[in-house]
C-alpha cells in the first residue's frame, strides 16, 4: 500500500509555537508511516526535522509580496504532483494563500491550523484572514479559536477541529532536570543563591505585556520584596526599539540588574524549574498558551490574564472549586492585579506549592500531551484523505 504523503507549509522555523508544532506533528507523522515533508524559508528547528527523516524544502514562504505569492503557488503546485502530496497543511495566511493556489491546480485539499486570533478591522483583512477557513478543514488550537473562526467565516462546526497544542511531558518533567542545567542558567542569567525568579517565556513584543509585569515587579519592589528577580525571556526578533524601550523602563523602575532580558532561551524547561512563578502577562488574546501548560507540567504556579484561550488551559475559581486550582487567572493590562497575585503566589507554603503542583502536573498530563495532539492531528490527515491514502 502506498504511503500517503502530507506536505506542511509554514513560513520559517526559527521560534515560536506554530513552528514547535509543525515540527512535532512533522516527526509524528513520518513515525506513523507517511511520507512528511516541511516547506519553509528555514530556520534553526530544520536540524531537528531532518535528523528524524523529515525532509524540509527551502521556499521564501515568509514572503507577503503578491507575485511571489503566486509564484510560490506554482511552484507548490509542482512538488504536490513530484511528490505525489495527498494533502496541504497550512500554518499561516501569507503562504496559505499559495496552498490555495496550489490546490486549485492539483485538486489536493488543503488544511489549516488557525494558529493566532488573527485581528480582522476591515473587509480587506477578513478576506485576508480568510484563506485560513477555505481547505477541506480548520484546526483551531482552542475552543476560543473554535468559536472566532465559525463566527467570523460562517464554517461549519463539523469542519472545525479542537485540537490543543501538544507538550512533550517527557521534556517538562521535573525529574529530569538536572543541578548543572540549573545551575547553567543561574550563572548565564547572574541570579543570586536566595533570589527568587519570576518568569516569562516569550518573544519581546508589546501585546505579550512584558511592560505590564516589569511595572508590577516594581510594585512588589516598593513592598520590601528585593529578593525577587524577574526573568523576560525571548527574542526580540528585530523589534530592537521595544527592546530598548523595556531597558527604559527597567532603568527607570530602578530594577537594573533585577529585571533581565536574557534573549531567547533554549532550556525552557530548567527555566520553569528555577521558577517560584511562570507568568503569561498577554494584553491581547493568545490562540493557545504553550508556556502555561509547561509550567503546570513542571509543577509550578502559572499566572495568566484573563484573555482568550489562555484560561481554558488554567484551572482557577470561579469555573473549579479553590481545591481544584491549577494557577491563576488576572486582569489584563493590570501591574496592580499582577502584583497582588504574585504577592500572594510568593507567599504560599511548600505544603501549598507541592499540593498545587501536583494538580496541576495531572491536569497537563490528561489534556495536554504532544501524543494526544499528534494524534489527533493524524486523524484529521486521515479524514481529509480519505481513498486517497487507502
């Protein structure tokens, strides 16, 4: 029987969750038997898929220009039929533009996994948006996603698939991590024995709200609380006048050397490990939330707003009982709110934290896993192809 061929399509791989997945769901697929190749401009993660056997092709995918867009169209058009593809994986609108294209040409259906809350202020925009709802089926990272993509594009719910992102729990397991890797990133962040960390995982731009947490750092600075350093780790991928203006703003907190930017960090999982709190500071909504489901696997205290999916990944009161809280939910846009949390957070017992900690490794583990996604995913693959893969 022949081996059915899926052909993801993604404009780099360098960071960020989409990519995470498509790599994840590349390596997963070429395991279950297909034959998984990866379409991008490249990146830092295409070691990691070619060394599993996934071939990654070079394309200038990152591309917005509308003539390379079509251009990029024909020539997918051409690997579909070289390759024999029996089905598109789109990650992002820009080249999913060209799948379409693609995929009118060959008749080979297309997927999309609607990666972000895309913002959609004008007609011009929806239709942009749009080619994110046109394939066979929509994956949507969240019931949020879910919910904005039937009532903005009128798609059907039973073309419509909730599948969460998955973590690999092996990586996030804190057993695993051991006193040098800690130790490591205490030395390269310049972290004192006594310091307590409180941390974030994300790329510096101005909605995942590193601005509203350094203000509260500086509340719980004015409180007497001199032992807590903040740790703001991510890229600045190019957005050096952010950057420079979080250094400002640090400076001006009087939190230099307390407040870090330590750029892009490639031990997550150590990070969350020196942690006393992950926080997820967003001030507009995240399509998922990957670094509140690797705290809650690491066992740690998990603080996010109260803003798109991010909560349906963190269980806290109202929606459970206190005896069933997994973190935190806080108002967006609030340094107050945040403050008040993390106050309360840095004051629990070991007693307290170990409870916590152990809900919330369960709750990660029963919904949350990089098998249950890829999985899922496969079985999406699967009902899109129908014959064709028989």
């Amino acid at each position: 029987m022949r081996a059915p061929g899926v052909l993801q399509i993604i404009p780099e791989l360098e960071t960020g969750g989409a990519e995470r997945t498509a790599v994840d769901v590349g390596i997963a697929a070429k395991k279950a038997g297909w034959r998984s190749l990866v379409a991008s401009a490249g990146g830092r993660m295409v070691g990691e898929l070619e060394a599993a056997g996934v071939r990654h092709l070079v394309m200038d995918l990152a591309t917005k220009n509308p003539l390379r867009l079509i251009a990029n169209g024909f020539r997918l058009a051409r690997i579909v039929r070289a390759e024999d593809i029996d089905l598109m994986h789109v990650r992002s609108r820009a080249p999913g533009w060209s799948a379409w294209l693609a995929s009118k040409l060959t008749g080979i259906p297309y997927i999309a996994t609607y990666h972000g809350a895309y913002g959609q202020r004008s007609a011009l925009k929806g239709l942009y948006n749009s080619v994110m709802a046109r394939g066979a089926l929509v994956i949507a990272n969240s019931a949020f996603i879910a919910a904005m993509i039937r009532r903005r594009h009128g798609v059907p719910e039973a073309c419509v698939a909730i599948i969460h992102r998955g973590t690999d729990l092996a990586d996030f397991d804190p057993e695993r991590i051991t006193e040098a890797r800690r130790q490591a990133l205490r030395e390269a962040w310049g972290v004192e024995p006594g310091q307590r960390i409180v941390l974030q995982v994300a790329r510096l731009t101005p909605w995942k709200g590193q601005r509203v947490l350094i203000e509260a750092l500086a509340l719980l600075d004015r409180e007497g609380m001199g032992d807590v350093v903040g740790i703001l780790a991510g890229d600045d991928q190019g957005r050096e006048s952010y950057r420079a203006d979080l250094e400002t703003a640090i400076a001006a907190a009087g939190l230099e050397g307390r407040v870090k930017l330590t750029g892009h960090c490639a031990d997550v999982a150590a990070a969350i490990s020196l942690s006393s709190a992950v926080v997820v500071a967003s001030t507009e909504p995240e399509a998922f939330g990957r670094a509140a489901v690797e705290a809650q696997a690491m066992g740690k205290p998990a603080i996010v707003t109260r803003l798109g999916a991010v909560p349906e990944t963190v269980l806290a009161p109202p929606a459970v009982a206190a005896s069933e809280r997994t973190g935190w939910h806080v108002e967006p846009g609030s340094p107050e709110a945040l403050a008040a949390c993390l106050k309360g957070v840095l004051a629990l017992s070991e007693t307290e934290i170990a409870a916590l900690g152990a809900r919330a490794r369960g709750h990660a583990r029963a919904h949350f896993s990089l098998e249950r996604m890829t999985e899922s995913t496969l079985q999406a693959y699967a009902r899109v192809c129908g014959n064709r893969v028989g």
